[in-house]
C-alpha cells in the first residue's frame, strides 16, 4: 500500500484493489443506455408528430417506431449488462477488502485483541466494507451516468425551447439545493447506525459465546436488557433515518409535480397557440424524469460517499500494518534444529505501569524439564506468554541457542512451540481437523499415530464417525479430558521441540488426569519442557525447579521440592 495515501478511504479503497477495467467496461455499456434514455425522448416526439400527419393506421410499419423499439430494447440490454459488470466488480472488491483486513487484524498481537471485542470486528469487516464497495461499483456508475444523462437532457431540451427549459430547470435545481443538507445528514446518521449495528454484534458475539456462564448464572434477564438497550440505540437512529427518508421522498414528489404542472399549464397554451408541437410537450414530459433521476443519483451519490467516509476509518486503522515494538527488517537465518538453552536476561515485563513479572536471569537447559511455581497471579502464565511471543519484554531479551528470538521470524519461531493451555481450545469441525490444525499437508499414519500417542484413540474408536466426529463449538461435545487428549495429540503431530505446559492438568479428574499424564511423559521425551502448575504429580523427573516470588523466579533445590511446593500451594490458597 501507497505510504502516501493519507486519507482512510483510499486506503481502504487501495486494500480493496478495484478491478479497474471492469468498472470502466461497466460505465461505457452504460453510456449507451445513457444515449438510448436520451434519444427516447425526441424519438416519441417524431413518432407522435408523424402520427399527427399520417394517422394512426400507419403506427406498426412506422419507421419510427421500429427505431424507437430498437432504442429501448438496446438500452435495457446495456443497462443490463452493465449491472451485471458492477455486482461483479462489487463482489471482487468486497472479498479482497474483507480478506485484507482479515489478514491485517489475524497477524496483529495478542495485545491488540486484548482490548477488542470479536463481535466489533466481524462486524466492521463483513457490514462496513459493503458501504465502500457500494460506492465504487454502484455509486460513482451512478455519478458518472446520472451527470451525463442531466448534462445531455439539459442540452436536449435547451435545444428544443430554451424558455421553458429554464423554467422547469430552476425549480428542478431548486429543490436539489433544499435537498442536500438533508442528504448531509442522511450520511452522520447512517455512519450511527454503523456504530450500533456493530454494538450489537459485539454483544451478541459475548452472550452466543458464553451461553453456558450466561444459563448458569440465570443472566438471560440480564442480557436480554443489555441487547435491549443496543436495539434501542439503533431503533432511535433508524427513527432519525425514517425521518430524513420520508422529507426526501415528498419534496422529489414536488419537484416533479411542480415541474409537470408548469409544464402542462404552460406548454398547452404554446401548443394551442401554435409556437410548440403536442411532439415536442410530450418529449419535455419525459425528459423532466431524465433531470430529475440523475439529481436523485447525485444525491445520493453524496449520501454514500459520507457513509463510505464514515465507515473508512475504523477500516483504515485495521488495515494499518502493525509496528511491533522490535520490527526485525532481516530476521535471522534460524531452525528448529538450532534450538538450544533458553535463557531470559534481565526481563521486565508488565501490563500496565507496575511490572508483572521480573527476571534477572533464568536458564531452562535444552531437552530438560523446568518447572515453574508459584502462587495464582504470580507471573507464571505471564512467562510462558513471553515465550511464545504472544507479548515482548518491556526489558531485557530471551535467547534460544545463544539467538535472540525477537531477531527470528515469528512464525519460524512458532513452529517450534507447542503450547498447552490449563483449558484446550478446539476449532469447530471434527477431530481430525482439530489434531492436524495449522498443518499444511495431512498425513494419516502421522495423525493415527499422534492419536495413539495422546491416548486418543480408546475414545475416538467409540464415537460415531471416529476421527470424523464433530467436536462442537470449542470442542463442546467432548469432555474435558477427551478435549485436552485432542491438544495433545496436536502436540505429537506438530512435533515441536520446546514445549509450554500451563496448568495442563489441573482441570481434570484423577483417571483422566493419569491418561493425560502418560502422554504428557512420552511427549516431553527428548523435548525442551517447561511447566507451569499447582500439581505435585507434574513435578517429577524435573531437571530444575523455579519458585515465583513477588513477581522475581527463585531457583529451588530439587531435593527440597515438595516441601516448597506444599507451601507455594498453601500460600496460593
């Protein structure tokens, strides 16, 4: 994207890559049902005036009127195919906007999302991007035909009687200059709605995700308030817009009707006086629609291009490549196979203003297993998170081999992570789709094998389907520990070669929580380990063991543990 480009709609536009030649291709077919809207008109008005001289009988061979029918049916099929061209047009620069900010939002950080709500986005990346592309398909079509057809209809009928075309033209640009305060504010209301509509989805987003919490805890009442109050938001923004709708409509309704019965008081008496044909009154009659269809488009071209504008700039900033704070321009050269002792000097590293977590110096040995523990808010999660790089230190660096992993590509980095949440999260689809996930090709004797691994399969063989069984929204038709059995057979098929175990354990019961332990042992076989629980079973054939203390890590005496850890739990408690 142009750095140049300041204004947020053209950036969104440039996101949106518009298919140029197909928008352009559109506006020349439409051109000709422009020339054919034109030449109606002055068509009928010979067809008539013919008609005065020879009667009736002679209508159907009339060479006019086969004109005039070749006229409309050629301008219908290009008005046709050229609202075809634009709904493609629309469609593509629709999908490449929506795919751009999926992108942009997808490879922000975790600290981004932190502070967004998901149902915000979905909204803004599937509802405001159809207002952009709405106004460079249909839109400026509209601007482009609508001005041609007022500036040909002008000249037209100037050149049919200047008088009277003066006179319907001035009440015509009359009421158009009435009306474009009302489209100004049409746009700010339309941008509110944008707003609401986007509350709303965030809300809903919460509650659909949480329905569990929210039946538990009987908040139904309570959502069922909260959703009301978003509604009525944009309830009394949608009562602003009906009220801007229903002036414009009227005051068309005038413009033309004031228009025609000038036209008519007035023409007729030319007509009866003899100084303008019943042909020429006829053509003046349609060319009033001509004038006033193109103001309308104008009109409305403006009220979308507001919107457009309103809708951009939220756009804009999710389109905004995000600036870690330790860019790498050239990562360095860095595989899996170099990874070696994990070390953290000097970190620092805090949420807000106070620190969380302090390190002077922490040494996780390669291929050992090191345990962290401490009490619930100590940093422990907060140090795995720095790990995966879910956020940077504030202060100091983590090297991997004597490499400082900010300086290697993320997602290289990433790879050669498996990480293991207290709670497992699973994807909507089948458990087979949850074990390969984030894997680009599938191999099935791997996947069987990762299954076997992780103690999957005594579960997998009875559920209808077997590794094609539906798991649910976040794995809900499982139970804990099937769950958390998948996330570790996602382990074994990944592969990776430091493993980040937060509270893996602690949310199950003893039998599943001895099946989950087995796996955990043949997981970690060879693998860099480190641990983060509250669990005594987790703390065997440890190689070192760190305690959190006011947010510093203190070395323990493995020969001391359990006693340090019944106490880090007792303190926790």
């Amino acid at each position: 994207m142009n750095r140049r480009i300041r204004s947020p709609l053209a950036r969104v536009i440039a996101a949106g890559n518009p298919p140029r030649l197909l928008i352009l291709a559109a506006i020349v077919v439409a051109l000709f049902d422009v020339a054919a809207t034109l030449a109606f008109p002055v068509l009928t008005r010979d067809l008539i005036d013919h008609l005065g001289t020879t009667g009736t009988g002679a209508a159907l061979t009339s060479p006019q009127l086969v004109l005039l029918v070749c006229v409309l049916v050629g301008g219908a099929l290009c008005g046709a195919a050229s609202a075809y061209m634009l709904a493609r047009a629309g469609l593509s620069i629709l999908h490449r906007t929506q795919r751009r900010l999926f992108e942009s939002v997808a490879d922000r950080p975790v600290a981004f999302f932190d502070g967004q709500e998901s149902g915000a986005l979905v909204s803004r990346i599937t509802g405001d991007t159809r207002v952009i592309a709405q106004l460079l398909t249909n839109g400026i079509s509209g601007l482009v035909t609508g001005s041609l057809l007022l500036v040909g209809s002008v000249v037209v009928l100037a050149l049919l009687d200047g008088p009277l075309t003066a006179m319907i033209f001035a009440i015509v640009i009359g009421t158009f200059v009435l009306m474009v305060p009302m489209v100004m504010r049409l746009a700010a209301i339309n941008k509110a709605i944008n707003g609401h509509t986007a509350d709303v989805g965030a809300a809903l987003t919460r509650v659909f995700s949480g329905i569990r919490l929210v039946k538990a805890f009987t908040a139904e009442p309570m959502e069922r308030d909260r959703i009301a109050a978003h509604l009525a938001h944009g309830e009394l923004a949608g009562r602003r817009l009906a009220k801007v709708q229903a002036t414009l409509s009227p005051a068309n309704g005038l413009a033309i009707t004031a228009a025609l019965i000038l036209l008519f008081t007035y023409g007729t008496a030319r007509v009866a006086a003899g100084t303008l044909s019943a042909g020429t009154l006829t053509a003046f009659i349609l060319y009033i629609f001509n004038i006033i269809a193109p103001l309308i488009h104008l009109s409305r071209f403006i009220s979308q291009y507001r919107m457009a504008q309103g809708a951009a700039e939220p756009l804009a900033d999710l389109l905004q490549a995000p600036t870690p704070s330790r860019a790498v321009a050239t990562p360095v050269r860095w595989s899996s196979t170099d990874a070696g002792d994990l070390v953290l000097e000097d970190v620092r590293f805090g949420y807000g203003d106070d620190p969380v977590l302090t390190v002077d110096r922490l040494v996780i040995p390669a291929g050992a297993r090191t345990a962290i523990v401490g009490a619930s808010g100590s940093g422990k999660s907060t140090l795995l998170a720095l790990l995966e790089r879910f956020y940077a230190p504030q202060h100091g660096r983590i090297l991997c081999g004597g490499v400082d992993i900010s300086q290697i590509d993320l997602t290289v980095w990433r790879q050669a992570i498996g990480y293991v949440p207290q709670t497992p999260t699973l994807v909507s689809g089948t458990i087979r789709d949850n074990i390969v996930y984030g894997a680009h090709d599938i191999d099935e004797p791997r996947l069987l094998a990762a299954a076997a691994a992780a103690n999957c399969l005594e579960f997998v063989d009875r559920l209808p389907g077997g590794l094609d069984a539906a798991v649910g929204e976040n794995g809900v038709l499982l139970s804990g520990g099937q769950r958390q059995r998948i996330a570790l057979a996602r382990l074994f098929y990944r592969d990776p070669v430091i493993l980040l175990l937060d509270e893996a354990t602690a949310s199950l019961d003893e039998a599943n929580g001895q099946l989950v332990m087995q796996s955990f042992q043949r997981l970690m076989e060879g693998r860099t380990t480190v641990i983060v629980t509250h669990q005594l079973g987790m703390l065997r054939d440890l190689d070192r063991l760190y305690t959190v203390v006011g947010g510093r890590l203190v070395e323990t005496d493995l020969g001391a543990t359990r006693p340090v850890v019944r106490e880090t739990l007792a303190a926790a408690s």
